[in-house]
C-alpha cells in the first residue's frame, strides 16, 4: 500500500473542543494533535475555513484557519499544513496570496493552499456579512481567485483585470519557500467547471463521496487531463474519511462520541466510513487506493486523546 495519511485538526467546528472550557489549554490540545501526527510520520495536516460550529452555532470554540496555520507552521516540525477548503470570496484573493506566501516561509516550504467555491455554509456566511453568491458565480470567483494567486507567486509585479478582481502592479516579497510556486489544491467534483479548472491550474485535488462516486470523479478528471494536454499523474489525488480505529469493532464503535455518531447517522455510513479493527480499517484503505487516492484526509473523532493516531500510525505508517 503506497497511500500517504493526512489528519484533519480538530479546530472545534464539530465539537471537539466543547470538553475544554479553557480556550488556551483548547488550543494547546489541538495542537498536540498537530505535533502528534508530525511525530508518528503522517503526511500532512488540515485546518477548515470555519468560523463556527456546525451543524448548529453554538457558543464553543472554534479557531480561525489561517492564524492557526500560522501558529502550527511554527509549532510543527515536518509535516505538510493545508487548507481545506479556503473560501475565495471570505479573503481577498491577493491578499490571500500573500499571506500563505508568508505562511510558506514560517513552515520552511511546507504548505497546501486548499481552495474550493464555499458557499455551502449560508448561515455562517450570513452571520458573518458576507454577500449571497449563487453557485455560477461562485465558480467565477473561484477561476478569478486561482488566477489571481498564482499571478501573485509567479510575476514580479503582478497584474490581472477580471470581473471581481483586480491586480495593478501587486509585489509580493517573500513569494514563499517551493519552486515554481505553492502548491495549489483545488477542492470539489463538478464535472464540467471545478474538475476542468484541477486539470488547467491544480497540483491537487480534493474530492468527495464514496469509492464509484470517487473512481467515476477521478475517470472524469484524466478526460479534462487530457483534453487540456495535461498529464493526469502529475495532480495529486486527495480524499477524506471519516476514521474510528481500535482492536475491534467494538472498541471502535466506542471511541465516537455521541455528536460524531449524530453526524454519522445524518450522512450515514459508507465505503470512505472506516471503522474497525487495523483488518478492517486497510481494506477500506485498499479500495480507495484501486479508485486512484493518493492520499487519505483521516477525520478522528477522538482526535484529542491520540490513541487512534498512534494506533493506526502503528498499523499503517
């Protein structure tokens, strides 16, 4: 098996958090996580552009995305820091651009910018005052927004006329650690619009649903590779699951918490659900590495104690 594991930081948009009432000893013990899976050799670590809790907002916390990047970019070590999924329209997009450059230099060249449309939050992005955008100009603000960065990273004075943006001389100093650029992930399976922008501009994709859903996606995706000339291989292939990992099933079973096994019972169960004993576990693993996953985004319901992420890096790792 030749997959990489990435965790997701439980920031407290789910929950995680709400068992500790002291927001700096919350953060302490997010972070732990961060530190844990830089130790234990996973891959990578992501943050979501999350304001609030969900389903429901409540009052708990729940960290920013990019101050906490730029805290575990320094408190972290080795692993890749990414964002999954930053909101184009909730940044300016050059200033974006600029601050992941930023965070790309306090990590010594470790970040994944993770951009996707947004939009399916509307009572947070209500809450907040952002503008209702329908989903065509979404996707208009997402091609802008991924010109507009890349733009920022590569020219010396970056310049770009669009619909909702506007670059005029922009100078972006640090442009960041990687070479040609930062890698840029873009997040989403519509087949006609966001997998053809994966296949013009994207170093990696994010997508979700079970395993036909993701080979059907990915089947997709080498069409749009090819038409545009660009070799299918070179994008980097990311999918999340939901993971809860013990001797047993049983055991498993009892590390979710009750809010998870809520969520759970309202998206139910499927073939990205892993859930049992290390045997059960690898091939669920197996059969999102022969849909043509590269990388398995881990969402740990019992995160915090680390158990699960020194168990299944024993397993796995």
């Amino acid at each position: 098996m030749s997959l990489q594991f990435g965790v997701g930081v439980p920031q407290g948009g789910m929950m995680q958090l709400a068992s500790i009432k002291d927001p700096v000893e919350a953060y302490e013990a997010m972070t732990r996580v961060a530190q844990t899976a830089d130790e234990l050799g996973f891959a990578s670590v992501w943050l979501s552009d999350q304001f609030q809790t969900m389903p429901q907002p409540v009052q708990e916390v729940t960290f920013e995305c990019w101050t906490t990047i730029s805290a575990l970019a320094r408190d972290t070590k080795r692993v890749r820091i990414g964002s999954l999924i930053t909101c184009p329209t909730y940044r300016n997009p050059a200033l974006l651009a600029k601050m992941a450059s930023t965070v790309d230099v306090l990590s010594h060249g470790r970040l994944t910018l993770g951009l996707g449309t947004g939009g399916w939050n509307e009572r947070q992005d209500r809450a907040y005052g952002y503008d209702a955008v329908d989903a065509p100009a979404r996707l208009r603000h997402l091609r802008e927004a991924i010109q507009v960065m890349l733009n920022m990273w590569t020219q010396d004075e970056a310049v770009f006329e669009g619909e909702y943006y506007h670059l005029r001389g922009a100078i972006n100093q640090p442009k960041g650690v990687q070479k040609p650029h930062i890698p840029l992930l873009i997040a989403g399976g519509g087949e006609k619009v966001t997998l053809k922008l994966v296949a013009q501009y994207a170093d990696a994709c994010h997508i979700g649903g079970d395993v036909p859903t993701l080979q059907h996606k990915l089947a997709i995706l080498k069409q749009h590779c090819k038409a545009v000339g660009r070799d299918y291989e070179s994008i980097h292939r990311i999918a999340s699951a939901f993971c809860s990992i013990g001797e047993t099933h049983e055991q498993a079973m009892a590390r979710i918490p009750e809010v998870f096994l809520g969520f759970l019972r309202q998206v139910g169960i499927n073939t990205t659900t892993l859930i049992g004993s290390p045997a059960t576990i690898r091939e669920g693993l197996a059969a999102l590495e022969a849909a043509g996953v590269q990388e398995v985004l881990l969402l740990f319901p019992d995160a915090l104690q680390l158990d699960s992420l020194h168990l299944f890096a024993k397993a796995f790792i």
